[in-house]
C-alpha cells in the first residue's frame, strides 16, 4: 500500500476550499476508504490545534462548545492518519540541512523519510525543491490524483 506524508497546507486546503481543494478531497477519500496510508507529523496537529482553535474564535465559538468541536474535528483527522516520529538524529539532521530554506519544511521532509513514506504531498512544491527524491516524490494533490489515483 502506497504511504504518503501529508504537509500540513493540505488540511489548510481541504478546511479553507482553495484551488487544490478538490484533488485533496480525493486524496484524503482515498486515505479513508484505506486505499492509501497517510503520516502526517506532529507539528502539523500542533498546527492544526491552533489553526482550528483560531477559526472557531473567529467564528464567536468560545469554550466550553470550542473545545468540544476543536476535540472533535482533531478526533477525525486522527481516525485516518498515523503520526510519524522523529528521532534526535533527524532532527539534528533537519537543522542542519542547507537544503531547506525553511527548516520547518526540513523537518516535515525527515519525518517523511523516518517513516518509510512514498511520496510526500505538499501545495507548496517549491519548499521541497532542492529535496532528494531519490528517496521519495515530492508531489502536489493534484498531481499525485492525476498519477496514482
């Protein structure tokens, strides 16, 4: 089964509905109906925690029915995607890496490879241009939908 690392932008794509929304919909449909497996870091749902958390406010939903909602949108992503790890030595790696001028991006990219993943989709294909994909492709939804599914 193909296992492909899902940069954070994807969620932000799919819950905002911006241009990709709909290749990343049949992405995370495939991730669903376990056609593929998905990793995704733990800095995404850290990410994801304050994104959505921000989004409700902004909404004028306040705690205690924020919390109950944020739990609950949390709960389904995690239902379809694992959380890959990341050992000293990849982050060290990360760091350290003059490829990435984000070193976020490098982190997310030594998650990827640390859990074996195939392919890691991203909406920003230029954060992972100088990346070594020997190791695996770097794709946007679009063209992952248009090659694999």
């Amino acid at each position: 089964m193909t296992k492909v690392f899902l940069d954070t932008n994807i969620f932000l794509e799919y819950f905002e509905q911006r241009r990709e929304y709909h290749a990343v919909s049949q992405l995370l449909s495939a991730v669903e109906d376990g056609k593929l497996k998905a990793v995704v870091s733990l800095g995404c749902i850290y990410t994801l925690t304050y994104l959505i958390r921000m989004g409700l406010k902004q909404k004028g939903i306040h705690r205690p029915e924020q919390t109950v909602q944020l739990r609950a949108t949390l709960s389904t992503i995690m239902s379809i995607v694992a959380v890959g790890g990341l050992s000293q030595n990849r982050v060290t790696k990360a760091i350290k890496d003059a490829t990435f001028n984000d070193v976020e991006d490098s982190l997310q990219y030594q998650c990827a490879i640390q859990a074996k993943c195939d392919a890691l989709i991203t909406i920003n294909l230029r954060d992972y241009r100088d990346a070594d994909t020997a190791k695996m492709e770097i794709l946007s939804p679009t063209e992952f939908v248009e090659k694999y599914l």
